[in-house]
C-alpha cells in the first residue's frame, strides 16, 4: 500500500510539473501566437521589441482588436515575455503551413519540393509543409510566378523575393485558410499586370532603373482595387519585393532571349575588336612620330634639312652623292 501510494504521489508530481510546464509559454523574438480556449479564440501574445498587441474594442483608435501596434511613448514591453494559460484548457493554435525558402543547392532536405533552380549562383528555392503554433512578424519568402506573358506573348517564370509583414494575426488566421498561398497569389497577380508590358529586352530593368514602377505595382496587392480585397484585408502587407530573375517558358521565350544574347555578344566582340583596332593605330603613330622626329633630327645634325626658330624644317638641303 505505502508502495502504490509513493507511486501515486510520483505520477501526481509529474503530471503537475507537466501541466506547468506545457502553462508556461514563451513566444520566440518576432513571433506571435493565438491562445485558444477549447479550440476558441481566446488572446493573442507577442514578443516583438516595441510592439503589442492591440486588445481594445473593434474599430477604436484607428486600430482593429488584435492589431499589432506601436508600444505608446514610455511604455515599456511585457517583462521577460513569459505567460501562463492552464494547459490543456488553454492552448497555442496550431495550424498547417506551407511556405518558401531559398537556399544553396544541395541543402534541400528529404521532403523539400524545389521549385526553381539557378546553376549560376547556386540557389534554390523550395517549398516546405509542415504544423506550426506561431506567426513570424516580418518574414522574406521567395516566390515562383509561372506562366507570365510579356508584351511579344513570350511565355516566361519570375523569381522574386518578397517581404511580408502581419498586421493582424486574428484575421490572417481566421478571415482566410491559407494565408500564405493568398499572399503570393495576390504579388504574382500584381507581377502579371507589369510583366504583360514589357519585352524580354526589358525585364530585367524591373530590378535596376525601372525599380520603381515594380514598387508600384506590388504595393497594389495590399489595396482593395475594386472588388478584389487587397492582403491588408486578411491582416498582412508586403512591405519589400525584389525581382530577382526570370527564364523562359515557352520556345518563343527562348528564342527571343536566345537572340537578345547573340545580339550582345556580337555588339560586345565588335566593341572588343573596334578598341582593339584604336590601340594598334595608336601605338603604330606613336611609332610613326618617334621615328619622324628622330629622322628631323638627323637630318638637322648633318646639314641635310634647315629649320626655323621653332624648330619646322623650311629647306631641304640634297646630299653629297645626290644629283639634283
């Protein structure tokens, strides 16, 4: 009896020291979570350097419940971050998730599905699946645009690197199932427009000196245009996107880049061959006037030829042995 007793008591102290435990929650630098109770909203924490959340009422304040915000001047951050919910009553919600990464070829793990490779730099980019409990505040994914058509229907894939930013996490994970597909559905339709009015000659200005313009145009998928609710109405925005690269899809994709390339490789040979062209002249009058100057000089010193006081020859004197 004292034995089972001992036993109960052993299996009583572990299962309170799991139930604290599993209470205690402490979200990561830049995470977010959503505490359910008994698979309902209940709060929503954050560990984000002068941030919180915002908990008032709907529409008060030029804020959302749930917003994150800014912390008010001299406020300062919960104290170490650390929260208590009563497990199991209370719980983080988990959810599944699929999301984008680049990373060097051959780092790809087991279950990677890679979407886009560059032999060039070495970089890949794959998609992941898997049960997470949390929200990361600021995040840069990478996204795969298929099937885009420049303004010559060439048929053509865009690599871009986005940055996302949540603004409310209620709504990311409750206004919509998969806010991670909406939100790179929403830049590659925004990517779409601008692709579809320029040539293959001049897409890759979308990364240098037509930059702005492709700024433009993704800062759109956070605004509601027309009927279409823009990212901020499911409680993020993109904040930052570069285009980074793009290939062909189609053969006629090809060809044109397969041109383009040729026509620069010529201009480029032509441009070697014309330098090269310049510095033979150069070095053969440079030669020329080495041995002018030496043959004046000669001339001079034997009486052959007469010169001014700047030193132009003015008379040619025949020699010797020379019958005029």
């Amino acid at each position: 009896m004292e034995a089972f007793t001992q036993i109960l008591l052993i299996v009583t102290i572990w299962v309170i020291g799991f139930i604290i435990a599993k209470s205690i929650i402490i979200p990561g630098p830049r995470q977010i979570m959503v505490i359910v109770r008994f698979g309902k909203l209940y709060d929503v924490i954050c560990n984000i350097n002068g941030k919180k959340i915002y908990k008032g009422e709907n529409q008060q304040n030029g804020h959302d419940k749930w917003d994150v915000i800014d912390l008010e001047p001299g406020e300062k951050g919960r104290w170490l971050n650390i929260y208590f919910f009563l497990h199991p009553i209370y719980k983080p919600y988990k959810y599944p998730l699929t999301y984008t990464k680049i990373k060097r070829i051959g780092e790809e793990k087991p279950d990677d599905i890679v979407l886009w490779k560059n032999e060039k730099t070495k970089e890949c980019v794959v998609s992941r699946s898997n049960i997470s409990n949390h929200l990361e505040f600021i995040v840069e994914y990478p996204n795969i645009t298929t099937s885009l058509d420049t303004i010559e229907m060439a048929t053509i894939n865009c690599f871009t690197t986005n940055v996302l930013e949540i603004v409310n996490p209620v709504k990311m994970l409750f206004r919509i199932n998969d806010w991670f597909g909406l939100s790179m559905q929403s830049l590659s339709a925004a990517l779409r427009g601008l692709v579809a009015e320029k040539s293959i000659k001049t897409l890759n200005s979308l990364a240098s000196e037509a930059k702005g313009e492709y700024n433009d145009a993704i800062a759109k998928a956070n605004q509601q245009i027309k009927e279409y609710p823009g990212l901020l109405h499911f409680g993020l925005k993109v904040i930052k996107s570069i285009f980074k690269d793009f290939d062909p899809d189609d053969q006629n994709a090809k060809t044109l880049m397969d041109s383009i390339t040729a026509i620069e490789i010529n201009k480029n040979v032509g441009e070697a061959a014309l330098e090269k062209q310049k510095g033979e002249t150069a070095a053969f009058l440079t030669k020329t006037n080495a041995e002018i100057t030496q043959e004046k000089k000669r001339r001079v010193e034997t009486g052959t030829a007469k010169v001014d006081a700047d030193g132009k020859i003015t008379e040619l004197v025949p020699e010797a042995n020379i019958k005029v």
